[in-house]
C-alpha cells in the first residue's frame, strides 16, 4: 500500500491500521477513546488525489440512487393514490401523504447510499473498489432503513426545537450510515458512536461539509459538468474522516 507515503500526516496512521494482520483495526470503543484530528485542507486534498478512477463508479452510483428513489418515490404516490392519502380536496392528508412518500421514498434508497459511503470509505482505504458495492447491502436493509428513518426523525425534531439542535445532529450523524454496513452497529449504536465521534471536532465537520457544499455548488454552475470531479471528492472526503476516525476493516472475502 501506498498510503503510508502520502503526504497527509493524519493518512499514515489509518494506513498502519490496515498494515496490522488479520485486519485488526480499533473497536468502537478503542476509536472513541483514543483521539483523532485532522484539517480540512489535508482529508479534502487527500481525497482530491483519490478521485481519478473513481469517478465513473461514484457518478454511476449516484445515477442508479436517484433513479430509485425516483421510481419508490412513484410507486408509494401510486399506492397512496390508491387508498386516498393523496386527496387533493383536503389539504391535511394531501400533507400528510407527501410527507409519507418523502421519507419512505428516501429510507428504500438507504443500501445504495451505503453503497456510495463505502466506495468512498474504500478507496480512501487503497482498498479495491468496484460498482458492485452499490449492490452489496441489502442483506442489512432493515438496520439500514431504522437508522435512516431514526436519523431522519431526530434532525426533524431537532429542527424544530430552535433549529440548531437539528444543524448539530444533521452534521453529528454523518457517519452512521457506513458504521451500521461497515462495523455492523445496530441503528441506535452507528448514531450514536457517529454522533460521539464527530462531536469530539464537530466544528471542523461542520466546516468539512460547509466547504465540500461550496466546491460542489460552484461546480454545478457550469451545467453540472463539474460535478463529475466534485461528487466524487464529497464521497472519497467523507470516507477519508471516516478512515482517521475508526479505521477500515478489510473487505470480506
């Protein structure tokens, strides 16, 4: 591997932990406990070099994601439809309906959003990467669907109390999607060991996205043609936070 070389002085201990035989990274509890940092400008930079090669496998990732969530999005109205949630004659179930599709029609989407974390979480790894991974997690689809949902319902909740309760958790919870597919936690477990993770340098996160949101809304200025570039350098950026956090175990055989 050729991690241990790079630049970044918070890459080489994420790559030592992949050195160390039989796969033994941190637990939980290990990672928690033991400390991390980073810059922004370092885990952006990092990932800015991981993106060739990747970005075909990420944008198609992204393609079949949103195209599943367009066609769950369709079948829940249809259904809904069917049993008169969507009655545009009375304003509170036609909400109510709409409120139904939004957040089912996103929670069926959740094993191909793992699927694009951990690409990103294995190419910042130098692990292999491959589109199949967008297919390969949903055999978790209900711990994924509890976390999605449990998530979900926490930063609404968190919105409505003042809001920045909800900006606080939006940013706290980004990792627990790829700790319930990745270390297998269960839904409460993953937002909770994210939450705890990213609280220990919740600022910087919070300027990890801030940064990542501007390089990406400027770059889709110019017809989206750079978001081929910019998708990318998003997923990769996280799985490398992700990589200094916890580590990466080795995939399975």
């Amino acid at each position: 591997m050729s991690e241990s070389a790079a630049p970044n002085p918070y890459a080489a201990p994420a790559s030592n932990l992949q050195e160390i035989p039989n796969g033994q990274v941190p637990s939980i509890a290990e990672a928690l406990s033991r400390g991390y940092d980073f810059t922004i400008s370092d885990v952006i930079g990092e990932a800015w070099q991981r993106v060739k090669g990747t970005k075909g496998i990420i944008i198609g990732g992204f393609l079949i994601f949103y195209i599943a969530m367009l066609l769950a999005t369709f079948v829940l109205g249809f259904v809904l439809g069917m049993v008169g949630l969507l009655n545009e004659s009375s304003p509170g179930s036609m909400m109510v309906g709409q409120l139904v599709i939004s957040l089912l029609g996103s929670a069926v989407t959740y094993p191909f959003l793992a699927g694009i974390n951990m690409i990103g979480i294995r190419r910042a790894a130098d692990q292999p990467v491959s589109f199949n991974e967008m297919f390969s997690h949903f055999g978790r689809f209900v711990p994924l669907l509890l976390t999605g949902l449990l998530m979900t319902a926490l930063i609404y909740v968190g919105l409505l109390l003042l809001i920045l309760p909800g900006i606080y958790l939006s940013v706290a919870y980004m990792l627990a999607i790829p700790l319930a597919v990745e270390r297998g936690l269960s839904p409460w477990e993953a937002l909770e060991t994210s939450r705890k993770a990213i609280s220990q340098h919740w600022f910087k996160a919070f300027g990890l996205f801030l940064v990542l949101g501007l390089i990406m809304g400027v770059s889709a200025l110019a017809l989206g043609i750079g978001l081929i570039w910019t998708l990318p350098l998003f997923v990769i950026a996280i799985g490398v936070l992700y990589r200094i956090i916890f580590g990466v175990l080795p995939p399975a055989n």
